[in-house]
C-alpha cells in the first residue's frame, strides 16, 4: 500500500479504500493461481514476451551503466581539469570587457542539417529566391526551431556555441550567412535583428564566463581525445541519415513509419 502511487495514498490510507484494495490483490493472486496451475507459463507466446523484457531490461541496465560511468567522470574532470578559477574568469572579462559594458542581443534563424552537401542544396534554394521560412521548415533538422520557420530565441554572447554566435553577430539584418560548421552540424543563418543592452558588471556575469570557460575546455578536452582515439566520421553513412525510411511489410499503410534515429 505504501508503493501505490502519491494521488491513491489518500484513499488507500481510509478503511474503504482498504478493502477495495484487498480486493484487487485477492482477485490477482486468485487469477495468477490458475494461470500457473493451467500452465500458461510455459506457453510460447508467454516465454517469448518474457525473454523479450529480459533483453530490453538488460539493455537498460548496459546504458544505465555506461550514463553513470560518463557522468561520474565528467564530475571528476569538471572538479580537476576542466574546471575554470576565478582568475581565468577575471582574465577573460577583462580582455572582453567592451562585449559587457555595450552588450548586444541578437535574433536569428537556422537551417541545421547533419551534411555539408544538405546545407549546399539549402543555400542553393535560398539563393534562388525561396523563403527561408520555407527552406527551415522543409528540411531544418533542429526539431525545436523548424517549425518556427528557424526562429530561435534571442541570443547574447557566450549562450550559444562560438562558431554560431560569431556567424550571427557579424551578419547585417535581414542578411543570410555561409555554411557554418559546428558540433551539432552545418548551420545557415539569416539575422532578424540585434539590440542593445544595459551594461553588465562583473559580479552579474563571472558565472555565466565561468560555464562557457569551462564548456571551451571541454570541447578542447573531447577533440584531443577523439584525435588520440583515431575517430572519424563516416559522412556517406551520416547522408544517410538524411533519406526517408520505407515502410517495413508489418507496417500498417494507415500508420506513420518510424523516422530514421538522429544522432
């Protein structure tokens, strides 16, 4: 009774619900002693469900495993290595400290896409005079912005990765960008528009300098262990990605196929 659910506590706690709930665990056992008795535990289709729910929890058990050992050694790196100290912070205001005293937020849109020749084909549509509202609908991978028409919410310095953010705040509004490679894929930009802001002081923005040292640090951090590692990414499998995926034979010509898993 204490395992049921917050919103019954309440009701099982009254001498009613009690009952009630006596009930039901007598009419499970009651059910569940005939099921055994008449065998339906050996059945094919019973064993075959079990060993079907054994795969998936050990598949979760495998991915829990890994998720802790990730996140127990990126709490010991932030602790270590990639931690920033308050003089780095100090460091990096001061030599940037007209972005603070006159900062400037921006409003943009984007087109994401996993592949260079997918971000030629989009710049090639916009320079042809389609929309770009259109173009970032159609074929944005960005889940969260596309159906926006690639609007994304209004961004400061030091919000958003630094390849992006350097694109946009160089752009004129209402001009569109080049492809801009970053590590979530190759991105075209269009500037709405940019405003100024009050300034900021240093003990309203060490925090935020501090988070986005530290998030350099790891990117750097993760690049020299991939180049040691030796990966490389096969960009004709990533194209792949791209293609819609047939229906499979036992799926319903009245049901959705499941889209292609994105990385």
């Amino acid at each position: 009774m204490r395992d049921t659910p917050p919103a019954y506590q309440h009701y099982v706690g009254t001498e009613e619900g009690r009952k009630q709930y006596l009930q039901l665990i007598i009419r499970e056992k009651t059910v569940l002693a005939k099921a055994q008795k008449e065998g339906i535990n050996r059945d094919a289709s019973y064993e075959k469900a079990i060993e079907k729910f054994k795969d998936h929890q050990a598949s979760q058990l495998a991915e829990y495993k890994d998720s802790l050992l990730v996140e127990s050694y990126l709490r010991k790196l932030r602790s270590k290595d990639l931690a920033a100290t308050d003089a780095e912070v100090q460091g990096y205001y001061d030599a940037h400290r007209a972005m603070y005293d006159h900062p400037q937020e921006v409003l943009a849109s984007h087109i994401l896409v996993n592949t260079r020749p997918e971000a030629e084909q989009g710049l090639k549509r916009l320079q042809a005079g389609e929309s770009f509202d259109k173009v970032a609908r159609e074929v944005s991978r960005d889940p969260s912005s596309a159906a926006q028409g690639g609007r994304l919410g209004p961004f400061r310095h030091g919000t958003l990765v630094p390849e992006f953010e350097d694109a946009a705040f160089k752009l004129q509004k209402g001009e569109t960008s080049g492809i801009v490679q970053t590590q979530f894929g190759f991105h075209i930009i269009k500037k709405m528009g940019q405003r100024d802001l009050p300034p900021r002081p240093y003990a309203e923005v060490k925090e935020d300098i501090r988070r986005q040292l530290e998030r350099a640090k790891f990117d750097q951090w993760v690049t020299k262990q991939e180049s040691e590692l030796g990966v490389k990414i096969d960009e004709s499998a990533a194209a792949l990605l791209s293609l819609p995926v047939a229906p499979s034979a036992d799926v319903s010509p009245n049901e959705p196929a499941q889209e292609t898993p994105k990385p």
